[in-house]
C-alpha cells in the first residue's frame, strides 16, 4: 500500500499530461472556430493555466507521499517520478542542436 | 525515523522540486515561444499590378483539404504583338513573413516581367499572409495546401477572365518559404508541369534552430536557443504545426521528369548554399530528372532577382518557354 502511494506521483505525472493535452485539444477546437486569432491566445492561455494546476496538484501529491514513504521500495518510486517530469527537458534538450 | 531515512526523503523532495520547477518553467516558455513562432502578422499590400501597367484580376479560391479562403492576383500574359494569354499560367509562391507584393525581394516587379513575356500569374497570399485568411505559420507544412489549392483553382475554378479561357499548362516560381512549399506541393501534384525554385531550404528545422534564437519576442526577448527544440515540438502539440515535415529533400526527387531550376545565391547567409547542394543531388537522383541550376554570384538571400534582374528573368522565361512550350492561345483579348 505505501508503495502504491509513493507512486501516486508518477501516476499523476502521466495522468495529468494525458487530461492536460485533452483539455487543449477540446480548448483548440473550440477556439478554432472562432479563426486562428482568437485559437492561439486562447490555445496558450489554456494550456499554461493548465500547466500551473497540474504543477499545484504535483506538489501536493508529490508532499504527501514523500511524508510517507519509509522504505526504499517508496523512495525510488518517487525518485523514478522526478526521472519521469524532467524527461520532456532531458529529451529536447539531448536533441539540441541537431545535426 | 533513523536520520539517514530523514536526509534521504530531503534529498529525494529536493529533486522532485527541481525537476518540477525546470521542466514546468522549461515547458510553460517553450509554449509561450512556440505560440510566437507559429504566428507571422499580415503584411498590407500597397501596390497591385496596374502600378505596372498590367491589366489583372483579383481572385479568391479555397486552400486544398482545409478550404481555407485565399486571395489574389490572376495576371494574364501579353504576347510580343499585345495580345492577352491566359494558355501557360505560372503559380508565384511567396516567402515568409510577407506577402504577394513581397517588397523585400521585388517579387511584384517578377510577376510584372513574367506576365510581360507572355505568362499567364497567379500570385495569391497564402494562409496567414496578405489578405487570406489567418492560420499559423508552418514553414510550407500546412502552407502546400494552398499551393495546391492554386492549381484546384486554375484547373477547375471560375475562369478568373473568361475571354481568356482556362490555363492548358501550369508551372510553378517559388522563392524562400515559397519555393520549398512550391517544391513539397509540386512532388504531390503532376499537373505542376514545370518548377522554378528560388532559395529553398532543405528542411526547416535546422533554419529555426539557428534563426530563432537571433530574433526577440515579447516579455522574454531573445530566445535562449535551448528552448528552440521545444518550442518545435509544443507548436505541434498546440497548434497542429509540424515544422519537422518541413523538408523539401524526402520528396524533391518526385518532381522528376518534370523539369525543375533550381535557384540559390552564393552569398545566402540565411538559407546556406549548402541546402541548395543537397537539393540539387536529391533532385537529380531519379535517372529521368531534368533539373537545372544557377548559383548566382554574390546574392543574398531571395535577392538573385533584385540584384540580376534582366538575367533572372531570361534564364527564368526560357525555362518556362522550354518546359511549358510555345504559348498556343487563340486570338482573344487585347492589352
């Protein structure tokens, strides 16, 4: 069970980009009627909101399960989660610059 | 709880913060740079055709697939004895960041030239530029749609002057962003009979990478170029805007046997000489391509035009005379 809540923040991680991506696709399409104006401040604003909940909603998970995690089995999860969030900016980062 | 347990669950919250705060700083900039990348503000246009001289007509016609709204000028050509032509039309694709005038690179005084040897133009605004209809900026991958839609429109829309008839042939002038958008739409399109390519890049990416660190946006000024990777990859998550399928070199070769001339000046520091090499030996790679080539002394970039101009326009219309053939159009129209 403790190891189950010390991977919760991984959890939340993929969960979080999975709604978060949704949410933007259904802002895009509905702004997108409206003309590519109002779409691409509406699409940003969407997405950068989101991305401030998803990061509140981390942090909250991300306390609560480092105050409970006392084996190594927990403490690894939780680091496998920080591996997990910064693997967008490892990865562009390793691409950059290209050939 | 042993002290050792209590150091580690510091260390371990200490790295989940870190890497919370970097990739969510990373990934909230890297959108805001993509939003500003994806979108190039309309440029009004000033001069139309008849500040040449040339009699034209304005055009409106959808985008292939996405039935975008584009608009433009339908030019007819004058013959040597006066006559208006409609019979060989030529599609002139402008660049980034402009529009059908496109001041920077003299691209209304080349359709003047064209339509005054004999061919037919169509320059038209393509999304997101001029008078069309906002879109993002994709650097040719959604912009094909237009150039397509071009050729829709002179194979099967209303004839723009009807005494002039419809085109029997279709050739295609790009320049800059144009010309690889002329370039990826005419290896999907056979009835773009002949194409002239004017300072096409061989993909996209490695341009922006290098470009957009050097430009300046709002609030954050110039990009730091770690950001560029990601702002690429956030503009296709937001916006549908895939620059990495910006690359004329996976399907030039398609182009073959039709006739292509590439175009490139030597002294381009913006779209390297090297992009026009490796376009070259993709082009002619089919044992049917008949691609000519002209590196053109000491010009900048798109400036081979305004800086050779009488030459340009020889070596351009005799490749369109040898491609397209002779204007066969029956007495119609006069100037």
């Amino acid at each position: 069970m403790r190891a189950v809540r010390a991977g919760l923040p991984l959890l939340v991680v993929l969960a979080l980009a999975a709604a978060l991506l949704a949410i933007t696709t259904v802002a895009r399409e509905i702004s997108a009627r409206a003309g590519f104006l109002v779409e691409r401040p509406v699409v940003l604003l969407v997405w950068l909101v989101g991305l401030l909940l998803v990061a509140t909603l981390l942090a909250w998970v991300s306390r609560s399960a480092i105050r409970r995690a006392d084996t190594s089995v927990s403490l690894w999860l939780l680091i496998l989660a920080a591996v997990a969030l910064a693997s967008p900016l490892l990865l562009t980062l390793q691409q950059h610059p290209s050939p | 709880m042993t002290r050792r347990l209590r150091r580690t669950r510091r260390a371990v919250a200490g790295l989940l913060l870190v890497a919370g705060i970097l990739s969510f700083g990373y990934v909230g900039v890297s959108s805001y740079v993509a939003e500003q990348l994806v979108y190039a503000a309309p440029i009004p246009i000033d001069k139309t055709p008849a500040s040449l001289g040339l009699r034209f007509a304005y055009v409106t016609f959808p985008s292939r697939q996405d039935h975008l709204t584009l608009r433009g000028w339908f030019i007819p050509g004058v013959l040597a004895n006066g006559r208006l032509t409609a019979d060989r039309a030529v599609v002139v694709v402008h660049g980034t960041r402009t529009n059908r005038e496109s001041k920077g690179d003299h691209q209304l005084q080349l359709t003047g030239e064209l339509a005054r040897h004999g061919l037919a133009v169509l320059a038209f605004d393509m999304r997101g530029a001029g008078e069309s209809t906002p879109a993002p900026l994709s650097m040719g991958t959604l912009e094909q749609r237009d150039v397509l839609g071009a050729v829709d429109f002179l194979r099967s829309g209303p004839i723009p002057i009807p005494e002039l008839g419809r085109p029997r042939v279709i050739g295609g002038l790009g320049i800059s962003m144009g010309a690889a958008t002329l370039l990826m739409a005419a290896a999907r399109e056979p009835a773009i009979q002949a194409v002239v390519s004017d300072s096409a890049y061989a993909e996209v990416v490695p341009l922006l990478e290098r470009e957009v660190p050097k430009r300046t946006v709002p609030v954050i000024g110039h990009v730091p170029g770690g950001f560029v990777p990601a702002a690429l990859v956030m503009s296709r998550v937001l916006y549908d805007v895939d620059f990495f399928a910006a690359r004329p070199i996976d399907s030039i070769a398609a182009i073959a046997p039709r006739p292509l001339f590439l175009i490139h000046g030597l002294a381009d520091d913006y779209v390297p000489v090297s992009n026009f090499h490796r376009l070259n030996a993709a082009a002619s790679a089919p044992s049917t391509a008949h691609v000519m080539t002209w590196l053109v002394p000491k010009a900048r970039h798109a400036q081979a035009f305004k800086q050779t101009g009488a030459e340009y326009v020889t070596r351009v219309v005799g490749f369109f005379d040898a491609s397209l053939g002779a204007d066969r159009s029956l007495p119609g129209a006069a100037a």
